[in-house]
C-alpha cells in the first residue's frame, strides 16, 4: 500500500487535495455565512489519508454492500465530508454527482444535498444522520455488530461476504457525551475488532479550551473499556496516520482508539486553536490568510485545482471499483453455491421481508383473565424470528421482564455472533446502537421499560428523521406496573413519543392487538414503538367484538350500538380498553346507545382519511369519553373540548394495581358516570342551540 510521505511536498498533489477540502469548506461556510470551518480544516489530512490509503468504498456504488463505513460522528463539521464526497466524485442512485460543486456553493441553503449536519437518505455517501454529538458513535457500534452478524450467518469459506470495517470521526463533544461512553464500553465488552474511532483532540469546544469542563485521560479511560489506543502527535503526519490505520486493520481483535492532536482552524493566522473557528464563518481577511499559508491562490473561491479529482479517482475511486467489482463476482459464485442464502441477502439488502413470515403468528382465544400484553408480544416475537432470521435485538438487561428474548436464537456475545443482544443497562447506547444495525440494513429491535424511553429519545427521534424502521418494545406501560411505584410509572411518555414526527406508537389492548401491532411493525418503514403491559388484560372476544385487523387503521369500532347513531362514545387504548368495554357492557344493559372504539396508533389513525375518521368518530356525536392512564395531553383531540378524559394528573404511586387503578379512578363506575355526565351535558348544550335557533 503506498505510503504517503511524512511531509508532504507543498506542490504535491495530495497536499494539493488536502487543501481542496480545507479551501472548499472554508469557503462553503464564508458563502452561507454560518457553519464550522475550523474542524475540517484540520482535520483534511486525517479524512484524506483515510479516504485515499485505505477506505474500501466505490464512489460509483455507494451502496455496495460490503463498503467500509465513515460516520462524521462530529456532524457540524458537515463540510469535510461534503467536500470528500464530492472530491471523490460519488454518485447517487441516478448516476448523479452526490454533491456538485453547485450544491457546495449554496451550503446550508434551501434544496442543497449540503445541509447544516449530514442527513441520511439526503446525500448519497451519508451513512447516518449525525450532529447531536455522540449519537454517531453509537451508530458507529451498531455498524460493527452488525458487520459481525452478517459474516457470522453468511460468510463461507472462500467467501468472505461481509468483511467491511467501520470507522468514526469523533471530536471532544463526542466523548463527553454518556451516549459515547456507553458504546465504546459495550464495544470492548464485545470485542469489535472491526470498529476504530478516530479522535479528534484538538482541546477546544464552544466556550472554549477544554480544560474548562474535560480533563479526563481518554487514552485510559478506553484502554479501560478493552480498547486498542494509539496517539498521533499531528494531524498533518500522513505517515504516521497511515500507520495507525494500519495496525487498527492488522489487529482486528478490539475496537481501536486514534487519538490525533489537531489544530482547529489550522493556517488562520488569528483564529487557529481557538473556539471561534469551530462555529462561524472565519471572515474575507482570515480566510485570505489561510489561504495565503497553504500557498493557496488568495482571491480564488470553490477552487478544484487540475489534477485533484483525478487524484481521487486513481486511489479511493480505482481500488473501490476494483474491489467491489471483484465482490460481485464473489456474490455471483456465492449465489450459485448458497442460492437460499443469497436470496436472504438480496431480500435484505432491498428492505423486503422474508417469505411467509407471518404465518406462525397465532390468533389468541377468548379469554377472560387473559394474558399481559407483554407475554403475547412475545409469543408473535417468537413466531416471526424463525422466518425473518435478520430480525434480532435485545433489552437494557430487562429481558426477563420485557419478554424479549428469541428462543433458540443464540446469544451475541464477544465469541458468538447470535441474535439475542445484551445491551446492559445503557439504553441510550441501545437506542442509538439500533439506529446502526438497521442502516446496515438488519431489523432491529430493542427493549425496555416504557419510562425509560425517556434515557434514549434522541437515538428514537433520529431513527425516525432517517426513517429506520427499527421497533421498540416498550413494557410496563403504565399505574398497572403496581409495587414499583412513581418512578417506574410512565405518565407523559406517550404523549411524549406521539410527538416525534414520523415515530408510529401502537398500544394494544389485548393479545390479538398485539399480533396485529406486530404486523403494522414488521411492515413499516418507519419506528414503531410497541407499548405493552406487565400486567393481565383479558383477551376480547371476537367477533362479538370486532376483528383486531382494525389495528392497522389505528382505531376501530370494537363493539357499537345496534342501530342508528350512538349517544355516546367510549375510547379506550391499551388495557384501558378492557375496561370501557365493561361499561360499554353495562351502558348496553341500561339501554344506552354507546360505541366502543380501540385506538392503539394515534398515527395510523390521523393517516386514514376524512372519511373513515369521520366513521368512527362521527362529528355529530359530540358525546364522547377517553380512557388512557396516563397524560391527558392531546386527547382533546379526539373527545373535544367539551369531552371528558379520563387520565392521569399526577405522578402515579407504589401498590397492588387494583388498588392503584381504583385509587386513581380508572373503574368501570367512573367511566360509566362520565358516558352519562357526557350525554346529559350534550343533550343540554343541543336544547339550548336549538332555543337560539328558535
Ligand atoms: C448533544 C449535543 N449537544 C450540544 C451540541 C452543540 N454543539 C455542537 S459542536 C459542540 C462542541 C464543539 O466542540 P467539539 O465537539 O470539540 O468540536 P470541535 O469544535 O472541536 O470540532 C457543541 C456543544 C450538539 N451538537 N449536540
Ligand atoms: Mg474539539
């Protein structure tokens, strides 16, 4: 492998390119008059030694599926990656320039493929979606479990299938975060030798030196977690870069840490190592400067000198294709050889579901006592996982509890590559750990108590803007989890969850509910969050009550009055469903005409249209009562401001959840008591409009 020079010669062409990106990214930010100059800067030699000496990426395929992966975990420096990308000539699916130079020039701007922060599914060559800091690294560590998964289950001997590596541009910000520390710990617990982080010690941050707020030894803080670590003394010593990288791909046993001192903002003669060059434009007089020091020509902007991109063809672009050409071939062969095999790769690679995955999904009998939403979510879980063998995931050490294991399906441990994970108690890691098995193109799902959706929010809101369709299994779900009390009793988690654009809830209200919610979940291109109880909800009958196919549509009419409108109508969701169809039961018995609606996706409901909205909630009947414990927020929506909503208004508490379901007033009385307060008070309201009409 060549080498590039310890020094590079100033009229070299790879000096020439090194300082293509620093120009470019320099000059995108001066033209937007924001974004953050200072990192690419100094950090052009490290993405350069990485992308030309040893990146295994086709610029022609970016989706290759063996490539390496670079993930920018330090996102705001957006404009090193733009300029590599576009330097390296990738192309998007149509054959199109990844991002031209006409898309640099208006960085930051309305239709660019440059925005602020690398976005996936944006920009062809962007792996994953980065900027909240530290959400990269973890991605990063999702990668890598997932590199190992497939080599485990599809590499053959003479057919090394999957054998990519992944790497990850970190800067300070990164390893401050908890997120980062808790991936790189589970890294080294799983020895992912295929993993290096690239550290990016340049001890400046916004406010300043990081002396102000991080002095830690990083170096023995990862060697602690059973990392590889090596330094590099300068940012600009390719040579020494080249060896790092090198030794990272001749070790492969751990994860492997390069520190690289660097300089942010290198050549601006007044900004350089401050925390000015990170965040905003560096202004016409410094970055003549710059330019100036780079022996760069002054007054030229968005310069591609001669011979650059030519550069980057003859090294990244030449091995890329080579390699991936060659990887075809091995396909094809593998294909002839484990045709069964190579039809799961194909079906994976394209999103597409196994073959019959469904058909061992059961459909649970009536049941009075019924089971806990959690215990037959994992019944469906374990009729799937034998058809759709890249479905895997696992909990926050909450297994047993969540219910969530795949029988059978082997552990994922440092020696063993099984579909059972163990992310320990760090469910941010988890969160964000899933959002890179499923940009790997695997179907991941992860596992924990519904309140502590609130310790990985940000992976969740991420894997919904990359539209991932990873699940998430969220159990204990309410006041019904008893003993633990109020800080295990999720109260605003829902509401919270069903205001993350794109994210699909579902909440079942029993057994059927829940296979049903599993289908809309392996269907979806989007996350789903699966809310399940830990407690007992009986299964409904069928079809007396009606069928749970209604699931998909995100609510349906469960039970209705005989003949014309109803007085009044009861909406429950998850267990709370099981007790309005109680006073429905009753309300019939006094001849009352109710209707019973199970709406376990808000989302799915509010993508259904007018008309079949309008179906189940007929406008007219204003009459209207919502049972869900937990948050009341937003169910206005849906009962009206003049509806009644039975909720939770407090903190919940420690007991028995009987006792708790009655002390907090979720019973069949109270309910009963606000469908007849609802009636009464419409019926009023429809006297007293028709007397002004009189
Ligand atoms: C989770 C999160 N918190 C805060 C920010 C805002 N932010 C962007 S960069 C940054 C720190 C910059 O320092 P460093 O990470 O060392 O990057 P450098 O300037 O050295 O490139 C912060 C706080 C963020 N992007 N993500
Ligand atoms: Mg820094």
């Amino acid at each position: 492998m060549a080498m590039p020079s310890k020094k590079p010669d100033p009229r070299s062409i790879d000096q020439l390119a090194i300082d293509t990106i620093r120009t470019l990214s320099m000059d995108a930010v001066e033209a937007a008059k924001s974004g953050h100059p200072g990192t690419p800067m100094a950090l052009a030699p490290v993405a350069y030694t990485l992308w030309q000496h040893f990146l295994r990426f086709n610029p022609d395929n970016p989706r290759w599926p063996n490539r390496d992966r670079f993930v920018l975990s330090a996102g705001h420096a957006s404009m090193l990656l733009y300029s590599l990308l576009h330097l390296a000539g990738v192309k998007d699916d149509h054959g199109q320039p990844a991002v031209s130079l006409d898309d640099i020039k208006r960085f930051r701007q309305v239709g660019s493929r440059c925005p602020g922060h690398p976005e996936y599914g944006h920009t062809a060559g962007v792996e994953t979606t980065t900027g909240p800091l530290g959400q990269g690294c973890g991605n990063s560590v999702g990668m890598a479990i997932a590199q190992r998964f497939l080599a485990k289950r599809y590499n053959r001997e003479g057919f090394p299938l999957f054998d990519y590596r992944i790497y990850a541009l970190c800067s300070d910000g990164d390893m401050m975060e908890g997120v980062s520390s808790e991936a790189a710990s589970i890294a080294g617990h799983l020895s992912l030798g295929n993993l290096c982080w690239i550290y990016d010690n340049n001890n400046v941050s916004i406010e300043g030196h990081t002396d102000l707020a991080f002095r830690e030894d990083v170096a023995m803080r990862f060697k602690g977690y059973g990392w590889n670590v090596e330094r590099v003394g300068d940012a600009n010593d390719g040579e020494r870069l080249a060896e790092s990288f090198q030794n990272f791909i001749d070790d492969g046993e751990v994860p492997f840490l390069i520190i690289v001192d660097s300089h942010i903002g290198y050549g601006a003669p007044h900004k350089q190592d401050t925390a000015e060059a990170h965040g905003e434009a560096l202004g016409e007089e410094e970055v003549r400067l710059a330019k100036r020091f780079y022996g760069w020509p002054e007054d030229a902007k968005f310069l591609v000198p001669e011979g650059v991109r030519a550069r980057f063809d003859q090294a990244i672009g030449a091995r890329g294709r080579k390699l991936s050409q060659n990887w075809y071939k091995l396909a094809e062969r593998f294909g002839a050889k484990f045709p069964d095999l190579w039809v799961e790769v194909q079906r994976m690679d394209s999103g597409a579901l196994s073959e019959q995955w469904d058909q061992d999904i059961p459909a649970f009998p009536v049941d009075a006592k019924g089971l806990a939403t959690r215990e037959s979510s994992a019944k469906v879980l374990n009729a799937i996982a034998p058809r759709y063998p890249w479905l895997l995931g696992g909990a926050g050490d909450l297994a047993p509890s969540t219910k969530t294991l795949i029988k059978d399906g082997g552990d994922f441990e440092s020696e063993k590559s099984g579909r059972n994970l163990h992310f320990g108690v760090r469910e941010h890691a988890m969160g964000a750990i899933l959002n890179g098995l499923a940009v790997s193109g695997l179907r991941p799902y992860g596992a924990t108590f519904l309140i502590f959706s609130d310790y990985m929010k940000p992976p969740m809101r991420l894997a919904a803007m990359m539209q991932l369709p990873v699940i998430y299994i969220f159990t204990h779900d309410s006041i019904g989890l008893g003993e633990d009390g109020p800080t295990h009793q999720p109260i605003g988690q829902m509401t919270q969850l069903r205001a993350i654009p794109g994210l699909i809830t579902l909440r079942p209200a029993d057994a059927n509910e829940v296979a049903e919610a599993w289908r809309v979940a392996i269907h979806s291109k989007r996350p789903t969050a699966l809310v399940l109880t830990r407690q007992a909800v009986p299964t409904l009958e069928r079809p007396a009550h009606a069928g749970a196919s209604g699931v998909r549509r995100g609510a349906y009419i469960l039970a209705d009055c005989e003949t014309g409108d109803p007085e009044v109508i009861l909406i429950g969701t998850g267990s709370e469903v099981s007790l309005c169809a109680h006073a429905y039961a009753e309300l019939k018995k006094q001849g009352v005409r109710a209707r019973l609606v199970s709406m376990p996706s808000w989302e799915l409901f509010e993508a259904e249209d007018q008309a079949y909205r309008d179906f189940v909630l007929p406008p007219q009947v204003r009459a209207r009562v919502s049972v869900e414990a937990a948050s009341p927020i937003g169910w206005d929506r849906y009962v009206g401001a003049s509806g009644e909503r039975i909720a939770m208004m407090s903190f919940g508490a420690s007991a028995p959840y009987n006792d708790l379901y009655r002390h907090f007033g979720f019973t069949v009385e109270r309910v009963l008591a606000a469908a007849k307060n609802q009636i009464e008070k419409h019926k009023e309201r429809s006297r007293e409009s028709a007397e002004i009409v009189a």
